[in-house]
C-alpha cells in the first residue's frame, strides 16, 4: 500500500470516527431531553449523514479549489 492510499484510508476512518461520536452525543441529547427511542435515533442517524455529507462537500470543494480533482 503507498503512502497516499494509506492516507486516504486513515482520512476516511478518522471522518467516520467523528460521524459516528457526533451521532452519539446527538442521540444522547435527545434522550436527555425526554425524546422517544426512536426519535432519538433518528436524530442520531439525521446528524451521521449530515456529518458524512457535509465532509464530503468540504473535501469536494478543497479538491476542486485546489484542482488536485479527478
């Protein structure tokens, strides 16, 4: 594996880390806040694609604005 793929990979864990805590504090604030189980679950599972989506348009962005895209 090269360097470059094994940076890519360690991006993609890292952002998915981050997707997957942000769904947890949301889903735990839900319930503190008296939500249903599955309201908070959806709130959860709302904030993980949001995360991943909004990475995705940043990274897009940077790619693009950088021209390192394609």
């Amino acid at each position: 594996m090269s360097d470059h793929a094994a940076i890519i990979l360690l991006a993609c864990v890292l952002v998915t880390l981050i997707a997957i805590l942000a769904a947890t504090a949301a889903g735990y604030l839900a319930r503190r806040g008296h939500a249903t189980y599955p309201a908070a679950f959806s709130r959860a599972a709302i904030t993980f694609a949001a995360t991943l989506a909004l990475t995705a348009t940043v990274t897009s962005a940077m790619a693009t604005l950088t021209g390192k895209a394609g």
